[in-house]
C-alpha cells in the first residue's frame, strides 16, 4: 500500500490547534524575555549566587533556630562579601583612577632597560655572558616595538569603561541582584520544586537528573572563578604592598578583574617584578617575585580543583564564556557567560552519553536475532 499525504482540509482540527497553542506559547515567552531583557543579567546572576550558597543557607538556618529570614540575612551578607563586593571594590577602583592608569600605561610603554652595572662583568662563569645577554635585551627597543603593535592606552580604557559601564547601573545591578537572590532563598524549595517539575516534564527522571546536574556546574563554576580570583589576587596585592610596588591597590584591582577575565595574575604581577628588579633592586624584586609564582600557583591548582570538584569543565570553555559574557551583559558577563556555556555544555554530554553504541552494533550490518527466535524451528521442518 502506498501511503498517500492528507489534504490540508483533512488534517485534524486539534492538531492545529496545538501547534497554533504551541506557536502562541513560544511568542509569548519571546516577548516576556523581551521585556524582561534589562533584568535578565542580575537575575542570572542571582540565581547563580543562590544555587551556589544554597547548602551554606541550610546550614546556618540549622545554627539560628531554624529561622528563615535570619539564615537569609547573613547568607546574603556573606555573598555580598564574597561575590559583589570584591567585583564592586576592583571596579569602582578601577572606574575612579583611569587617569592613574592611562599614566601607568604609558610610563610601561616608555621604560626603557637600563644600561647593565658593572659588576655584572666581574661575575664568576656567568658575567660575560650576562652582560652580552643584558645589551641585546637593551638593543632590542621593546618600548618602540609596543608602541607600534599595541593599541593607545587611551582608546583601551575607553572601551573598558564603555562595557562597565556608570556607577549608578552597576550599583543598580548589585542592588538588583541582592533583592532577588534574597526573595529565592526566601522561596527556595518552592522554586526547586518547580525547576524540578519542569525537567520532569521534559524527560520524566532523566530531566531531574539533569537539573541537579546543572546545579552542581553552575556551583563549581562559581565558586572556582571567583574564589580563585579573590585569592591570586589577594597574595598579588600582599607582594605588592609589602615590597612597595607604586599604585598597589589599583593593581591589586586590575589583578582581581584579569583574574575573572581567566588571563592570570601575571599580566600584572611579571611587568611588577621586572620594573622592581631594575629599579628598585634585586632583593625587592626576589621577593614580589616569590608572591607572583605563588599566585600562579593557585591560578594553575585551585581553580580546576574546585571546578573539576563539581563538574568536569574544560577551562577554555570558562574563557570563552567571560569574554563573550563581557561583550554580550558587560561586567556582570563575567560570571553570567561561563555559566551558562558550562551548563550547556554539561547537559549536552551527559545528553550524549545515553547513547551507547555497542561496538558489535557497528561493526555487524546485521545484528544477531533473539534466542527465542534462533531455536524456533522453521516451518519446512515442522512439516
């Protein structure tokens, strides 16, 4: 029999109705995202933060004799020392001295090495060719080389400055984020109910799973960047401070916000211990340069430590997401696109790993019959 296409005139009337439903219903989830658009980087950032110290909360609710809204205030003071007012301090910071560091950024384009000390020669085995090392770095004119390949200080800041923004959006977005973090704790196990429901109805048991798996990537993402962040440039800062590096505390912010940029703290700390070694001394110099390996240490060790702990996310994927998260929400980009890119990317292959090939499968055009089927005599035989 030859299956014949049914005029449009005799297609079910309830089968269009439920794709005119389900049309209707993506269009008006499209048009309330829509609306919503101006929200929608503190609200992804608040879920973050919520799903993130979500188990803190259950714990201090344990300690406060089981009260709600006491374990939310101090959940919420404790993120808000943790995740916005790092990210606030580095920002303003950074936002209030441009025009110290235009200036920084010059003097570095302008350093020029200076002429090798004579005691250099004198040294055992290693002076001569010391010295002839130092004349060919000095020769080289890495000032004027920077100059030529690297864009102006000034249009740098400026787009910078342009992706952060004022200080009234970012303390709006803060303010935002800490409103709304509060009402889901608040709420909590109605939400996750509901977030559960929602896989449930998507893929039945295997959609719960993978909402909690969501959870567990956007955890350990959140606690590898940031934690991370706030610790290499903790012990940058520490060096700094303590071996006299001028404007510490402004590159102290620019470490933490290069940091959650995934670029590590020795954009910022190498240049430190270079300009230390020939200006202020050898003995300064060995001893920033002491906290720098330390800091890359923990940029190396940590952060996949704490990621990997959660989920299994590759490192290059959370770059990908800060840089495009910038470009797309701006600084809150910066925790909002590894996020969502680590989650997609976690649902996708624990997705693909359902379905496994058996290499028999692939290998054998013609798979092998039941047993049932193999024993059954054939009728020829049993006539």
């Amino acid at each position: 029999m030859t299956n014949k296409t049914l005029p449009p005139s005799d297609i079910p009337a309830h089968q269009t109705r439920v794709v005119l439903a389900a049309m209707t219903a993506v269009g008006m989830i499209l048009c309330s995202l829509w609306v919503v658009r101006p929200f929608l980087p503190a609200t992804i950032w608040a879920v973050t933060i919520g799903i993130t110290t979500w188990p803190l909360l259950l714990h201090i609710q344990k300690f406060l004799w089981g009260s709600r809204g006491l374990a939310v205030t101090v959940t919420c003071l404790v993120a808000l020392m943790v995740y916005v007012l790092p990210f606030w301090l580095a920002t303003t910071t950074v936002l209030t001295h441009t025009a110290e560091l235009k200036t920084l950024a010059d003097s570095a384009l302008t350093f020029r090495i200076p002429s090798e000390p004579q005691w250099i020669q004198h040294l055992p085995l290693i002076g001569p060719k010391t010295a002839d090392w130092w004349q060919q770095i000095e020769n080289v004119r890495l000032p004027q080389l920077a100059n030529r390949i690297l864009p102006d200080t000034g249009k740098v800041i400026g787009w910078v400055l342009d992706y952060a923004g004022s200080f009234g959006m970012l303390a709006l977005q803060f303010l935002l984020t800490l409103i709304i973090l509060a009402a889901l704790h608040t709420r909590g196990e109605a939400a996750a109910s509901l977030v559960m429901n929602f896989g449930s109805a998507l893929a039945g048991e295997r959609g719960r799973e993978m909402v909690l798996l969501a959870g567990r990537t956007i955890r350990g993402v959140a606690v590898g960047v940031t934690v991370t962040a706030i610790a290499e440039s903790a012990v940058g800062g520490i060096g700094m401070a303590l071996t006299g590096v001028p404007w510490a505390s402004i590159l102290t912010a620019v470490t933490f916000i290069v940091c959650l940029l995934q670029a590590g703290p020795g954009v910022t700390l190498i240049p430190a211990v270079i300009w230390m070694f020939f200006l202020r001394g050898a003995g300064p110099a060995i001893v920033l340069l002491v906290f720098t390996i330390l800091a890359i240490v923990i940029d190396n060790l940590l952060r996949p430590f704490l990621i990997r702990k959660q989920a299994n996310v590759p490192l290059v994927l959370i770059m990908v997401g800060v840089i495009g998260g910038l470009a797309a929400f701006g600084l809150v980009g910066i925790f909002v696109g590894p996020m969502i890119l680590s989650v997609t990317y976690t649902l996708v292959k624990s997705w693909l790993s359902e379905t496994d090939f058996q290499t028999s499968d692939l290998n054998d055009p013609l798979p092998s019959l039941p047993a049932t089927a193999q024993t059954r005599p054939s009728t020829t035989e049993a006539e």
